[in-house]
C-alpha cells in the first residue's frame, strides 16, 4: 500500500496528499520537479523537492526519463549530412 503522505504547492495551492508513485506520475506529466515546493508531516515549512533527500529517487528518474529536447542531436555523427 502505498502512504499518500506528500503534500505539493501547484499554482499557489496547496493539493495532495501523494504518495511517492503518484509523485512520478507528476514528474513524467512535469508537473513535479526539483524547484517543486513540498511538504510532509514533520516537516517545519514547505521545502523545494531538490532538497529533500528522499525524493531524490524520484527526480533521478523523471530526469533520466526525459526525451531529449527538440532538435537534439544523439550520438556521434548524429544530424550529419
């Protein structure tokens, strides 16, 4: 079962709780990233996401999930005509 504990500041509001699964799926939407400001139980004030250890998993894989940007080129020699 999954702890639906985070809370996330989305356009000045506070929305949630999420669990961490449901964070990704914010991340893969990006609607969730490292500047994203959170907050849990114990927390003392809202946190950006970035500096919060435990969501370090999450960030990592969001970021590594991207598609490169438009334009991009991948590989050596890649774009060459």
């Amino acid at each position: 079962m999954d702890d639906f504990r985070w809370y996330v500041a989305e356009q000045g509001r506070r929305v949630g709780p999420f669990s961490d699964g449901q964070l990704a799926g914010l991340a893969g939407e990006g609607r969730f990233g490292p500047a994203t400001r959170v907050w849990r139980k114990g927390f003392d004030g809202w946190r950006r996401a970035g500096d919060v250890e435990e969501l370090a998993p999450i960030l990592i894989s969001a970021a590594v999930a991207e598609p490169p940007a438009e334009g991009a080129t991948e590989g050596p020699g890649a774009g060459e005509t």
